[in-house]
C-alpha cells in the first residue's frame, strides 16, 4: 500500500508539474500578446499622425499646393518659399505627434528645399551637406523601414519618405521626415519586462533590439520558426521560436503587428513557465507526505470496516460448508456487510429448510415409486392377456383376431411406453397403420386408406406422438361414417425450402366454414375416440408450441364432397 501510494504522488506530482507549466505557458503568452498589443496601438497611433504630416505634403492639401506652386515656379520670390515654411511649421504645430519629428524637409531634388527643424541641436541644413540626407532623390520612398543615424546631428531616427505630387498626380519632388526613435521607446518605458526576456522591434526587413531607450540593430542570422504548441488568442498575433546567438538558446516569440512593416515582439524564456525548483520540491514533498498520511488513515479504515468484517464473513461460510447451519448473529452489522451477513444467515435457514424438504420429498418419492410399480401390474397384465388371445387366435386359425390383437397390444405400449415428445414421421405412421386395421375389421370394406409419400427421406422427419390419429380418426367418425362408406388419402410431399406438408384427405360429407372455425377455436366435446381429449384443436395447438407459429393444421371442406386437413412441418431430424 505504501508503495503504491507513493506511486500515486509521484505520478500526480509529474502530471502536476506538465499542467502547471502548461497553464503557466498559456497564461504567459496570452499576457504578453495583450501587453504587446496594447502598447502597439499606441505606437500605431503616433505613426498615423506623423505619416499623416507628411502626406499634407505630398498631396491635397493647402501645403502642397504651396510647395506645387513654389516648385513650379522658375523665379519662385522669398515671401513664397516664407509661406510654403510657414504652412509647414503650421502643419507641425497642429500635428499631436510632432514632438517626435526631428526634422522634415521638402525638396524638388533639383536645388530647392524647404526644412522644419524640430531638434534646436543638429547642424543647419545647407545645400552643401543636404547630399549628406539619403532618400532625397527622384525615386526614393520608404515608409518606417529602418533606424538610421541622424547625418546632421548624434541621434537616431526613423525616416519616411515619400514622393510630392502636383497637378496631374506629377511628381514635383521629395518629403523626407525623420522621428526620433523614441516614438518606439517612449510606450515601452513602464513595460513590464520579465528577466531573460527581450523586446524586438521588426521594420521592414531590419530587426533591432529594443533596451531602455537604446534601439540596437541585432547583427546576427534571425531565422524565426513558426511555433505550433500553443495558439495565440488574436488573429493577428504570431508565435514563433527564434535562437539568439549570444546565449545559443530557443526562445518562443510573441509578435503583434503596429502597423504595416512595423512589428513588435517579446521573447519568452523557458524559465519563464518552469515553477521554481526549490518551490516545487517543497511542494511534491509536502504532496508525498500527505498521499502517504491519506494512505495509511483509509488503509486503517478500511481494514476495520472491510478487511475484518470479510475475514469474518468467509470464515462463517466456511462452518456453512462443514454442515454448521447455526444462526451467528455477529455478523449482522449496522452496513452493507452487515446485510450480507443477514444473507449468510437467512441462506443457512433455507438450507436447513431445503434440507428437511428434500427429506420429505425422497420420501414421497419413495412412496410414489411403489405405487407406480403397483400399477404396472395392470398393463403387464393386459399386454400378457393379449398376447395369450393372439396366440390362441393364431392355433385356431382366426388371423383377424390375431392382426386386431397385435396392432391393439403395440398401440397400447406405444401410449404407455414410449416417452419421446417427438418420433420420426415414419414411426407415427407405423402407428396410424396399426390403428387403422383395428379400424378396418370394425367398418370392414366401406372405409379404405391410401398412403402416398413423395421421397422416402421426409419420414426421418420429427413430428409430435398422435399427431394424425386424431385427423384420421376424425375423417372416419365424422365424415365417412355418416355417409356410409368412403376413401382416405395421404400424401406426404415437401414444402418450400425446408418444410413437409401431410394431407389427410377424405371424401366424406364435409364441413361448413363456421364448422372449421369453431372446431379451430374451441375444444371438441364429441372426440372421444382412442385418445380421449385429443381432438383437432389439441393437434394444432401442440404443432405450435413445438415449432412456432407459423406451422400447423389447416382444413378445407365442401359439404357433401370432401375434407383435407393440411399439416404443415419443419423437417427437423433431431429433437432439440
């Protein structure tokens, strides 16, 4: 019991263990996917609102169609260009997001440009070091793809560059605005960032390491593989397994999309789901103990009220077996044993009653058994005086007498004797044979009978003992008998598949249709021939019970003409 109770706490320790670091991984990653994408719709928002500032640049507004007409203008005066900068810094101002432009310049890439510092620190921007800005030329565009570092100033930024475009959707020049990197960093300042996890932050096809205020470029292979344990809760989250070179470890990646190009991501060490060791051998201890402690109390409780009591019980069974029937109410407890040993003694009661029943029964039996042998001293007798008239009948040369008194002494050894509950079909006729010559010397020449059988094999076939006695019994009494004289037929032949069907058929006065029905469905009062209260009724009944439903007598007549009364049999050769 100790063994397997220790069994049991390891094994709940283990599956304890899986669960929790299961929950704890889920639970993990669904916090991680929220936090990360609360604080991408705030990022999100920020980029709208500077990429919006530069489409007023670009296109449809009051500023582009300054900057249209300022480009466009081979001699553009000062109060122009004053204008287009001053629709600028008024776009800027209004903009909720502008306390991230570093700078935004337009130019027509062909000397001309206009600049909205928003730094106060980097060097003036000037037509000599303008060429220092990448992006500014007739086919540059980029939307939030990479850090770069500020040319004219010791910061890093995030540029976005875009085509400006006149009448007729022409491109007239550049819009170039560089956010400072803090527009990331700034959310991220009060992330709750657990330790052995980090922040990436994908733009484009760059990927960088987000540390404090720090954006560092990671330098390394970064090959993510998608992850399939776990399923993010958003549609738009992704899960994946990347391993960073520095510490030569996989870590799964939750990454939330800010916008288009722009994804944010959390690493998450397997530290992280693990419980702590020491805790939990402290709490697989403590479940050992009380697994151990729960044991040894139902191990006491149950061998007080299973184990003794059971030991009891057999051992009251076992003085059964010996021949102890006394009643031992000891064993009659206030619980479910205690109702077997109520059981155990109302069984040793009955078997003492069984016993002096069966006592009483041998006797009867006894008694039964010598009567039994007395009565046989009546058909003894009767088949002895039988035999001595054939014999005598045989000396004096009377052979009808001779026939009458065999076929007379079989029929009534038959009756007497035979125990079958079935006999082949062969036998029963045999029967009928030695029944009809008894028949035959009282009605002489006026009643005959046929036998017709269509393959010899059918009469291995069961039927019940004095099943056509009665129906040829019946033919003569009723039909033939009060018409004078008559023939009988039967015919023994196959039905269907694998069912004989005997035909009694006699030409005598027949029957009315209520007649059948009536004799079908009541007892008959007037049967009583050799076999007394074995009429047609009795016949058909006992066919059903033995075969079923569907066999059995049926009868048709035509007053005046004929009756057939149809037996229908499963050819069975063996009785089951």
């Amino acid at each position: 019991m100790a063994v397997f109770a220790l069994l049991i706490a390891t094994l709940l320790s283990f599956f304890s263990y899986e669960l929790i670091t299961y929950y704890q991984r889920k639970t993990t990653i669904q916090a991680t996917e929220f936090n990360l994408q609360l604080v991408s719709h705030i990022i999100e928002q920020d980029l709208i609102n500077l990429t919006a500032l530069a489409m007023t640049c670009s296109t449809n507004s009051s500023t582009n169609t300054l900057l249209t007409d300022y480009f466009g203008s081979p001699q553009a005066s000062p109060k122009q260009a004053v204008n287009v900068f001053n629709s600028m810094q008024e776009d800027l101002r209004i903009n909720r997001s502008y306390s991230y432009v570093r700078r935004l310049i337009v130019t027509d890439n062909n000397g001309k440009f206009l600049q909205v510092d928003n730094s106060g620190t980097s060097v003036p921007l000037t037509i000599h070091n303008i060429g220092q800005i990448t992006g500014l030329n007739n086919d540059a565009e980029e939307q939030w793809d990479q850090v770069i570092k500020d040319p004219l100033s010791a910061s890093n930024g995030i540029p976005f560059v875009f085509p400006v475009y006149g009448r007729g959707a022409v491109r007239v020049g550049t819009v170039y605005l560089l956010a400072n990197t803090s527009v990331i960093t700034d959310k991220l300042r009060g992330y709750s960032l657990p330790e052995h996890s980090r922040l990436l932050l994908t733009l484009g096809t760059h990927h960088y390491q987000l540390t404090g205020d720090q954006v560092t470029a990671i330098t390394t292979p970064y090959e993510p593989v998608a992850y399939t344990d776990d399923k993010p809760v958003g549609p738009q989250t992704e899960l994946s397994m990347v391993k960073l070179t520095d510490d030569n470890e996989s870590h799964i990646v939750v990454s939330y999309p800010v916008r288009s190009g722009v994804i944010l991501s959390q690493t998450l060490s397997g530290d992280q789901f693990a419980p702590k060791a020491n805790i939990w051998i402290l709490v697989m201890l403590g479940v050992v103990l009380l697994v151990m402690v729960l044991s040894a109390i139902i191990t006491l409780y149950l061998t007080r009220t299973i184990s003794l009591p059971v030991e009891k019980l057999k051992k009251r069974i076992d003085k059964i077996a010996q021949g102890n029937f006394l009643i031992d109410r000891n064993i009659e407890w206030k619980s479910e044993l205690g109702d077997v040993g109520r059981g155990i003694n109302r069984l040793s009661q009955d078997i003492v009653a069984l016993m002096d029943s069966r006592l009483a029964d041998e006797k009867q039996k006894q008694e039964l058994e010598y009567r039994m042998l007395q009565s046989q001293i009546n058909p003894h007798f009767l088949y002895n005086t039988l035999n001595s008239i054939k014999w005598m009948a045989t000396i004096q040369n009377a052979t009808g007498i001779a026939e009458m008194t065999t076929s007379l002494s079989r029929l009534l050894r038959s009756i007497a004797k035979d125990n079958r509950r079935l006999m082949p079909l062969k036998d029963e006729l045999d029967l009928l044979d030695d029944y009809f010559l008894i028949q035959k010397y009282r009605y002489g020449s006026t009643v005959t009978m046929v036998k017709e059988i269509g393959n010899e094999d059918l009469l291995t076939g069961l039927i019940p003992r004095f099943t056509l006695q009665p129906l040829v019994e019946n033919a003569i009494f009723h039909g033939i008998e009060p018409k004078g004289r008559g023939d009988i037929l039967i015919t023994v032949s196959k039905s269907g598949f694998a069912d004989i069907l005997v035909t009694i058929e006699d030409n005598g006065v027949g029957m009315k249709e209520e007649q059948i029905s009536t004799i079908l469905s009541k007892p008959e009062d007037e049967s009583k021939g050799m076999l007394e209260n074995v009429g047609l009724r009795s016949v058909n009944e006992r066919l059903q019970l033995a075969f079923g439903e569907q066999y059995g007598l049926s009868i048709e007549s035509e007053v005046g003409q004929y009756t057939i009364m149809k037996l229908l049999l499963p050819f069975l050769q063996r009785d089951y």
